[in-house]
C-alpha cells in the first residue's frame, strides 16, 4: 500500500474512533463541556479547515480508483471476450493473476476512499445534531429556570449550531429592511402626489365661484 492510501486508511481508523467517541452515552455535563471546548478551540477550527483540504484530495484519489477498476473490468472482459471468440489475446496464468491483482487493488483503493468520505459525511452530521440537541436541551433548562443554561456554554454551542442559520437570517432581515425603505419611499410618493392632486381639485373648484 502506498504512502497517500497508508495515510487514507488511518485517517479511516480516526473517524471510526472519532465517532465512537461521539455516540458513547456521557453525562450532559461532561458532553456540553466538550463540545463546548470544541466549538470554542482555535486549534479545532485549524485542524478542521486542514480536514477539508484533506477530504478534497482523498476525493481525487477516490475518482482516480474508480477509473482504475473501470479500465481493469474493461481489459479483462475484452480479454475474456476474445479467449471465447478464439482471438489472440490470450491470458495465461500469471498474466491472468496480475490482471486479477490490479483489479484487486484498484478495488480495495475505491472503498478505501469512498468509505473515508461517507464517513466524513456521517460524522459532520451527527456533530450537527448533538449541538442542536445540546443546544435545544440547554433551551429547555433556561425555560425552567436553571440559571446556569445562561452562561458562555450555551451560547457558544448556539453559535457553533446556528452559525449558517443566523447569517441567513442576517440577510433576510437586511432584505426585509430594503423593503421597508422602498414601501417608505412609495408611500411618500404617494402622500405628496395626492396632496398634489388635492391642491388641484381645490383650485379648480375656487375658480367658477370666483366668476360667478
């Protein structure tokens, strides 16, 4: 096994230990002060933009194995295809193994990789949904009266959770606010226009009587 694929299934045993970790039942305390010093650590914050990087690279090297399987399946059914026409192409029996050896390899690469990813995935998403339950649990014993759900915890698992549910807001409340200026604005408009109109009706209606 080559050094980048040595590295990949590490990486593998990390997130099996990583996410053992995280579904192994603890007291709420214990939990929230974890994730707590993990939403918080700038060196969490460095390592998981590191992660990222990583993740893109193992992401290159999972479509590189799945070409490598699709061109070994390739050359062993055409060799295959032509052993029954009676063509030339004849694998013997080493040559026949090698072929089986790199297909092989070129498989155990591809779940190597792809299951690297897909646990990548499921990690990213249950850390999501411990902060919300963290986080909705603190919200339930600050509704009780538990005055120590008011402290900097909850509100850094809040951040750590709503991060991208607060910037979405932010901008819905900024469009909203355009809006209000805009209907402000028409309703300016309008209130002037009217006085305007008003102003005409008035003096037209002066006119005649003045005449008269």
């Amino acid at each position: 096994m080559t050094l980048y694929y040595s590295l990949t299934f590490m990486l593998l045993v990390t997130e099996m230990v990583v996410f053992m970790s995280l579904i192994i039942p603890l007291p709420f305390t214990w939990r929230r002060k974890l994730f707590t010093f993990i939403s918080e650590s700038p060196l969490v914050a460095k390592l998981q933009y590191g992660m990222k990087i990583t993740f893109i690279f193992i992401l290159i090297l999972f479509v590189d194995s799945v070409n490598r399987v699709y061109r070994v399946q390739v050359e062993l059914a055409s060799a295959t295809k032509d052993n029954k026409a009676g063509g030339t192409t004849i694998l013997g029996g080493s040559e026949r193994m090698e072929v089986q050896a790199r297909k092989f390899y070129s498989q155990r690469n591809m779940y190597l990789c792809g299951f690297t990813l897909f646990l990548s995935l499921i990690l990213n998403r249950t850390y999501v949904m411990i902060l919300d339950t963290l986080r909705l649990e603190e919200e339930v014993k600050r509704l009780k009266g538990d005055p120590a759900s008011k402290g900097k915890n909850a509100s850094a698992l809040g951040e750590a959770g709503n991060a991208g549910e607060i910037g979405r807001l932010k901008k819905e409340l900024a469009a909203k606010e355009r809006d209000i200026e805009t209907m402000k604005k028409q309703t300016q408009g309008l209130t002037n226009e009217y006085n305007r109109m008003g102003d005409q009706v008035s003096g037209s209606d002066s006119i005649p009587k003045k005449e008269r």
